[in-house]
C-alpha cells in the first residue's frame, strides 16, 4: 500500500507495526531536520539489565529502527541515516560479531517489503573490508529494489568508519591528480563531498545518539560538522517514534548560525 494511504498494519512474529497510527498523533513541526543521523546504541545494555544476553538487545533494536523510520517519514524528514555496525565493531566477541552480520543481513531481507510498501529508498554506506559477502549481496540487492523510491532515504552504516571514508575519498582524489585528471589546486570541499559513500545526501542537521553515551564513535563526521547533537537517555529497544519527535523538538528550539551572527543587545 503506497505512502499516506492511512493506517498499515504490518504483522512480524506476532508483532505489528503500524504508519500514521492515528492513536499516536505526530506533532506539527515548523523545522523538520532533512537528514538525521543515529548512533543505536545501547542494546547491550538494555538485555544484560533484564538478565538476558547482548543479543537479545540486538533483535530487540529492530522494532525501534522500524519505529523511527516510520515516526520520520512521517513528519517528512527526508534521509535517515542508521549506525548498525562500526568498523570498530569487529573488536567484539566473535559470537556477537557473527550474530551482528546475520542479523544486519536477515533484518535487510526481512523488512524489504515493508520498507518498499513505505516508498523508502535504502542505500549502503560503508566499508566492504571484512564484510560478509552475504551482507554485502543483501545490501547491494536493496539498494537495486529501492532505487526509484523517493519518500525517504535510509542510509544503512554498515562497516562504516568515517575516518575510513574520508581515507578512501583521499585515495579517490590522488589516483584522479595521480592520473592527470585533476589538478590538486581545484580541490575543493566539493570534489571531498564526492567521494563520500553517499555524495547525494545533504549535511546531517540532527545526530542523535541513545543510551545516555556523549560521543560521535567516528560516524559521519565531515556530514556532521554543524550537525545539532541531541544525546536521550533511552537505550536503543525501548527508543520509539516518540522519542523521536522529542528530539526534533529539542532541534527545534536551537538555534542554528554556521558561524554567523546576529547583534541584538537586550532593551533596558
Ligand atoms: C549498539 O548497541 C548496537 C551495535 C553497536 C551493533 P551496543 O551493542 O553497543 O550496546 P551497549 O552500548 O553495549 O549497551
Ligand atoms: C557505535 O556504538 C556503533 C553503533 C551503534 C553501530 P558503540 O557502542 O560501538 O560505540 P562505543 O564503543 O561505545 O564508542
Ligand atoms: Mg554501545
């Protein structure tokens, strides 16, 4: 059913997960973030703290990713770009490690049709180093089905590191000087931007981060650069569309200025 048609019911292990719930009425918004970025974080710890193992936490993370892409497209935020697994990642246990590169491979497959049914466009950003051919081939596969859908963009991270971007977009640009192709004096932030994984998405306006941590984790830090941080509480699980406006209400009240200023002295 296309985008907009009202209330969707989607059935998932007995689980059900509805768009435009008129029972959860989203609030009017004045300044809707284009590009959100989110470090999910936080699933470990919301299993161990119920007794249960670190992959609990994970399979618990896929209703809240589902959540919040709906709760944006719904408000028409135009890109949303989900952290599901660093290049520092691999530093895990080689259990959870493995149940991670299933588990991101069978959430692609599993919420295709769903995501389809929204009018989402699902794009990969991220390294193929070390990365499961499967997850690879599920990625590229949902990248194929999606290209013409124009809703939302949803930006998986998988095996990304930004550093390790903007390694490779350096490599890009010397084999182009390398190659006479380009002069490294016309180099710009522009011919930078191009070489990102995903050149077409505007700068990140919102990065949000669950679980109470402060930090970036090197996920996209040259589209973040002016970025409105907002760091919730909630772990990753128990994170809702909700929580999501909440925090597009905090990026509402600040006030963005890219280096400029205003002079307004306060009367009396
Ligand atoms: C985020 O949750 C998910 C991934 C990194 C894949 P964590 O697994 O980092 O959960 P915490 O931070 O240990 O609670
Ligand atoms: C960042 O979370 C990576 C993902 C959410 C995929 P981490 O839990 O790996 O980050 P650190 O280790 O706490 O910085
Ligand atoms: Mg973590």
């Amino acid at each position: 059913m296309a985008l907009g048609a009202g209330l969707e019911i989607y059935e998932h292990h007995g689980e059900s997960m509805s768009f435009r719930d008129p029972a959860r009425p989203a609030p009017e918004f004045k300044k809707v973030p284009e590009h959100i970025a989110i470090v999910m974080d936080g699933n470990g710890r919301w299993a161990n703290q119920r007794g249960l193992s670190r992959i609990e936490g994970h399979k618990a993370g896929e209703q809240a990713l589902l959540e919040v892409v709906s709760g944006a497209l719904e408000i028409g935020v135009k890109a949303v770009s989900a952290f599901a697994f660093s290049t520092e990642n691999w530093k895990r246990d080689p259990e959870e490690v493995k149940f991670l590169m299933g588990f991101n491979r069978d959430v692609l497959r599993r919420r295709r049709e769903q995501l389809i049914d929204w009018n989402v466009k699902v794009v990969w950003s991220g390294s193929e180093k070390k990365l499961w051919k499967s997850v690879i081939n599920e990625l590229k596969l949902s990248e194929q089905m999606t290209a013409k859908l124009d809703a939302m963009t949803l930006n998986m991270c998988v095996n990304y590191g930004g550093r390790g971007e903007l390694v490779q977009a350096s490599k890009a640009i010397a084999q182009r000087v390398m190659a006479g192709e380009l002069n490294p004096e016309k180099i710009t932030e522009r011919t930078l931007q191009a070489e990102m994984y995903q050149p077409s998405l505007p700068d990140v306006d919102l990065f949000i981060r669950s679980s109470g941590e402060q930090r970036i984790s090197n996920f996209l830090p040259w589209q973040s650069s002016y970025a409105e941080m907002v760091f919730s509480p909630t772990l990753w699980p128990d994170f809702t569309r909700e929580t999501l406006w909440q925090t597009v209400a905090e990026f509402q009240s600040r006030d963005r200025r890219f280096g400029s200023a205003k002079d307004s002295p306060a009367q009396g």
